[in-house]
C-alpha cells in the first residue's frame, strides 16, 4: 500500500506552491496581457503586469519565469538571479529554468556559476542544443577553448567551432608574449655595485663608524646584554611574568584524555562529546568536529527532489550535509546542544532541515519546502526506511498529540518534525492580524509532532 503522504510528495502536492491559491479572472488578465507586452520587446510593462498577476498567485512558475526574463532584458540581472534561483528551488527537474539561470550569470560575467548552470542542464537534458551551445560560450569565457569548441560542435555552431580552431592556433604565440611582456614589467629589486661603498672593515673592538651594526660572538653578545640590564637597574626576575610549573608531557597525556563515548550502533552521545561511527556510508554534518579516526573519505551532500539530485547544496557553510565513506569515527563537541538518536521504523517522517545532524546511507531522504506568503518558508526533509539517525536542539525534542479536526500549530523555531499518516502542513501567521509576532506551521490529521521547548523557553 502506498503511503499517502509519500503520493502526495511524489506528485508535487506537499510542497506544491499553488495549491491554497485560487484561479481567478484578475490572475488571467494580468498573466495573459503579461505575456503579449513580453513579446512586443515592452519588458518594463510586461514587469509590471507580471508582478501584479504574482499578487494573486505568487508561487506561479510561468509567471515568476516571465517576470525573470523581463528583468533580464531590463538589466536587472541580480533580481532576475534571485528569481531563477527560487524557481529551480521549486522545479529542480525543469531544464529550461537552469538555462536562464545560465544565461543572467553569461550576463553578469560569472562564466564558472553558468557553466555549472549548463552542465546540469545536460545531466537532465543531453540533447538540449541550447544548453550545449552556451555551455561553449561559457566555457570560452573561462579561457578552455578546447571543450568549448567540442561543445560547439556537438550543438552544431561550425561557425564559433571554427572561431575557437583559431584563437587555440593562436594562443602559444599569445602566451609567450604575455611572459616576455610581464617580466619586463618586474619590478629590479637589485642596485647597481657603483651606487654604495662597501663598509669600511672594522677592527676587534672598535665601534663601527656611522651607526653600523656588525655580527659579534653570541656569548659576548648576551654578555653585554646582562650588562645593560644591570647598569639600568633592571633584573630578570622583574620583568618577567610568573608562570604554573611546568607539567609533565607523558603524566598529562596519560590523565587528561577526551572523554569519547561508547556506543552500540551509529551514534554515542556522552556529557560533552558526541561519536559517530561509519561502516561503509553516512551522511552527517561535522560543525563542532574535535578530531575523526580511520579511513574515511567525505564529498558535500547535494539536495533531493522526486528521486533525483539537484544543484543546491543540502546545507550552508560550515553546516554543509557531507556524505562520510569508509570506516572510522567523528567526535563531535555537544557545543551545548541537544543531541538525540532515533531509530527510524517503516513509518515515513518529516524533519525540519536544520535539526537533522546525521543519518545512516540506509535512510532514503528527500528534500521539500512548505511556501509562505510572508516569505518564511520551511525547509523539510522527508525520510523513509530502516536506519539510525542524528538530531540537534537546543533542548529535549518533546512529543505531541495530533488529533483530526484539530489543527495543531507549533512556532517555526520550536519545531522538529513529525510522523503520521494524512498529515497536511501549512505555513500560517502566528497572529492574523500581527505577522511581525511570527510564523507557525499548522498541521492538520492525525500522529504525533516533535517540539524543541527548552528550559526556560
């Protein structure tokens, strides 16, 4: 039997960004009327039209791609980017999404950003001509002649092909002339032998002349040294800062040993430090890391969407998901966080993406988004099948009831997932008439929710 959550994340339904918003008459017009001024070359007109048919519907995909290419042709590639951004987000399967993308980084001279943009589209689309072609401007851009001309055949361009054939002929020649012409323009950092005597020689015991110091012995140097401290009244003792006795190396690497936990399974978590075992595969985020063992071997995670990976990293910064092969060990410090191992069964669940430190490779997840009006959308990562996995709080996750008829809301920052079938999420104000006071995520069925209250929240 199909689990009708996963159908519904499947189909797109869960995270679909349409699905409260009605079709209406104004929607139409604005989109319609839109999409002529696009084509008659009026982006500024064609902007506003758009923007106001995304008052109605704001998650439309035809709509924020029409808005996108109007800002593009009005050369407001940084909008443009955000908007094409969201909408792979959205769509990460839709090829023609990273080609625009692709084509606003052309414009704004960020040749690496789009020639990644066009080699994911022909991971989902090898055929795409267009994506083949402006894989080879890019390219081009970079300086890689060689595979931007065999791109340019592949899509056919014989002409820009050609046009690489003679730039490549004609870069060694280029490339010598560059050196010959940079090392000109060194600086000399010598002087000419003429421009200063040499020091006249000094006897033993003489005073060098004008101020010149010379190397003397090292024990006369200390000497005298000594001397001029004690002439100035000064002793060693007296300027200097008292310090612990020394400890023994051997007696203190013996006595002071982090304290590592033990553990049966995937995870240990102990007072203060948290071990992660790996055999074989883990995905696992390292902020926090103290020290790791084995042979392990680590590549960044990419998000999930409807089986398949996407461009978009699963995590930022130093929170980056990473994917752990091998065998071996991470100790991790707790940081004063809450750490809570849990054992995932048949029965699917839903985390919030920040909370989810690691899981075993057994685990099959999938990325997803629940939009808000307000902007504050919710990250979510949905998992299914057997397996360990590793969460993060800032207290002890707590487990409430969820019951039909009566929708549960839990504030954005508090939450940390949930289980049970039919559950539908929605993103709503906290206060109606106040957004300011915040989000909530309002669930409606039946199962069981995790809260992060700590103390004294």
């Amino acid at each position: 039997m199909i689990d009708p959550a996963q159908r519904a994340l499947e189909e797109g339904g869960l995270f679909d960004d349409d699905a409260d918003l009605a079709e209406n008459q104004e929607f139409d017009r604005a989109l319609a009327t839109g999409s002529e001024a696009l084509q008659r070359g009026d982006a500024e007109g064609a902007r506003h039209l758009l923007e106001k048919a995304l008052r109605y519907k704001p998650r439309n995909q035809r709509a924020r791609n029409m808005l996108g290419l109007s800002l593009f042709k009005l050369g407001e590639l940084e909008k443009a980017e955000g908007i094409y951004r969201g909408l792979i987000e959205d769509h990460p399967a839709d090829p023609t999404l990273r080609v625009n993308l692709g084509l606003v980084f052309l414009k704004l001279g960020s040749a690496p950003e789009a020639a990644r943009c066009f080699e994911t589209t022909l991971d989902l689309s090898p055929e795409h001509r267009k994506a083949q072609n402006y894989l080879g401007l890019a390219l081009a851009q970079k300086g890689e002649l060689g595979r931007a001309r065999e791109w340019f055949l592949k899509a056919g361009n014989a002409a820009m092909a050609e046009r690489m054939e003679q730039q490549l002929a004609a870069a060694p020649i280029r490339e010598v002339a560059k050196k010959a012409h940079d090392t000109l323009e060194e600086p000399r950092p010598f002087k000419p032998a003429t421009e200063e005597p040499p020091p006249p020689a000094v006897e033993k015991g003489e005073t060098p002349p004008n101020g010149t110091w010379v190397a003397t012995n090292p024990a006369q140097a200390s000497a005298a040294t000594a001397i001029g401290r004690l002439a100035l009244g000064q002793t060693a003792a007296a300027n200097e800062t008292p310090v612990d006795e020394p400890s023994d190396l051997t007696e203190y690497t013996t006595t002071r040993k982090l304290a590592i936990p033990s553990q049966s399974g995937g995870f240990g978590i102990g007072s203060t430090e948290v071990v992660i075992q790996v055999r074989g595969e883990m995905l696992t985020r390292l902020d926090g890391l103290v020290a790791s063992w084995g042979q392990l071997s680590l590549k960044p995670e990419l998000k999930r969407f409807r089986g398949r990976p996407t461009d978009k990293p699963f995590g930022e910064g130093a929170r980056r998901m990473l994917r752990a092969a091998g065998e071996g060990r991470f100790v991790v410090s707790r940081e004063g966080r809450v750490f809570t191992a849990l054992e995932l069964g048949d029965e699917p669940a839903y985390f919030r993406e920040e909370v989810l430190f690691a899981f075993e490779e057994s685990i099959v997840f999938e990325n997803g988004r629940v939009p808000s009006k307000t902007g504050h959308d919710l990250h979510l990562v949905h998992m299914r099948g057997r397996g360990q996995l590793l969460l993060v709080t800032v207290g002890t996750p707590q487990a409430v009831e969820l019951s039909r008829g009566e929708p549960l809301r839990i504030p954005m920052d508090q939450l940390v997932g949930w289980h049970g079938p039919l559950i539908q999420p929605r993103v709503v104000p906290i206060v109606e008439e106040a957004p300011e006071l915040g989000v909530a995520l309002e669930l409606a069925g039946e199962g069981r929710a995790l809260v992060d209250a700590p103390d004294g929240r």
